[in-house]
C-alpha cells in the first residue's frame, strides 16, 4: 500500500467545467466534475476516447485551466496563478509521463534527465550525482550516452520516468504509460510506478487497458465528461 497522509488531499476538484470554444461551436469535455484523489494513492482514469481523460490530466498538470469550478493541488488553490506560478508547480510538484516518451531526440539520455534540473538550477556535482542516481534506479546507467533513437521503446519510457522524478515531485501524472510497449516492457514499467507508489508518492494514471488499471488502489470512470 502507498502511504497517506492523514487522509489529505493532493488533488480536489470542485464543480469543474472545461468548456472548449470554435468559432461559434462549443464542446464540453468536463461537466459539473466533483473528485478527491488523497495524498499517497495510486489512481486509474479510464473512459472511452472524447470522455475528458486528457483533459482532467490538463487541468490537474497545471496544463490547462477549468472554465468554471476550483481546483486545488496540496490545498492550494491553483486559478488565478500567474503562468510562471504555474510552471513553478509543474517544475517541482508534478512529474510527467507521457505515452509517446516526449524526449529530446538529438540529446542521450543523461541530457534528457538532466534537462529538468538544469532548469531548477541545481549545481554541477549536485546535477551530477542525481542524473546518475535516477539512471541507475531505472536500471540504465551503462546507457547514459544513448540518444532516444539507440534504445528500446521500454527503455525510453524508464528514462521518461527518471526525467519525470529528477525534481523529487510528489505527484506522478501517466498518460498511457505503456500504450507504445510490449507487454513485457508495460510491466516492468508498472512495476517501477508501482515502487514509486509504494515509496508514498501519489500516482493518477490514464489507460485503457484494464489490466494495468489494475496496478492501482482505485479507477475513476469518465463517460461524457462526467464521473460514471
């Protein structure tokens, strides 16, 4: 079980509504959405294609912003925030994971993990014994000085993930983690997101397969835009 924190919340959603305007079209892709995802949990989002998936994944990313309702990340109402405030929260709160691994191509993959440090301004050896740190928890480290296109779709989504935990942040956000993989591969990154889970970081998860779903505490079930 992942540890929690006295049953506090990481992410609150009240009355959220995402309203999408084209021209004079507009689409409602979260309606009315009222949802609590507790520090420490590993949550499921799954829900056939247009159902809002990606677009709570947005929202709770600080990615995007609700037309309506509030939203709170660690108690803190995050509308209003200037967009530097934003980009602050996903820096050092939020680490990413996306389907399609969204690395650097031309860099190696000590670069790629090294590109969110630099960003927060750590220091030299400090920068340096973190990359290699997070290489090696990913099992990696001896393919330091490959580019993205040298490795295996497996081993790309475990530099992804190294990337992703090179700020320490508290909340882990997957978008089909293991949509490009083998089967082998999904479970050995399933098995990592499972570790970090267990290590008391909170973890909320898109997917469509119900058998990775099934790594974690508890599934959310979108439909329209609504909570099933």
């Amino acid at each position: 079980m992942g540890k929690t924190n006295g049953g506090a919340a990481m992410i609150e959603f009240r009355g959220i509504r995402k309203v999408y305007v084209t021209g004079n079209q507009s689409l409602e892709a979260l309606r009315d959405l009222t949802l609590e995802i507790g520090r420490g949990e590993f949550v499921s989002i799954m829900g056939p294609s247009g159902s809002g998936k990606s677009t709570l994944m947005n929202i709770i990313g600080c990615l995007d912003t609700p037309t309506e309702g509030e939203y709170r990340l660690e108690g803190r109402n995050v509308a209003g925030l200037t967009l530097d405030q934003l980009a602050a929260i996903r820096n050092k709160t939020i680490g990413f994971v996306f389907q399609n691994f969204n690395l650097l191509p031309y860099a190696t993959a000590w670069e790629n993990v090294e590109l969110p440090l630099l960003f927060n301004g750590k220091k030299g050896r400090q920068r340096r014994e973190r990359v290699a740190e997070l290489l090696s928890a990913v099992g990696l480290l001896d393919w330091k000085e490959h580019r993205p296109s040298e490795l295996s779709g497996g081993q790309q989504q475990r530099i992804a993930l190294a990337r992703a935990l090179a700020n320490d942040p508290p909340l882990i956000l997957a978008d089909e983690p293991t949509g490009n993989l083998d089967s082998k591969s999904g479970e050995e990154i399933m098995a990592l997101l499972g570790r970090l889970w267990r290590e008391g970081r909170t973890i909320v998860m898109v997917t469509h397969d119900d058998r990775i779903a099934s790594h974690s505490e508890r599934t959310i079930s979108l439909f329209d835009g609504r909570l099933e």
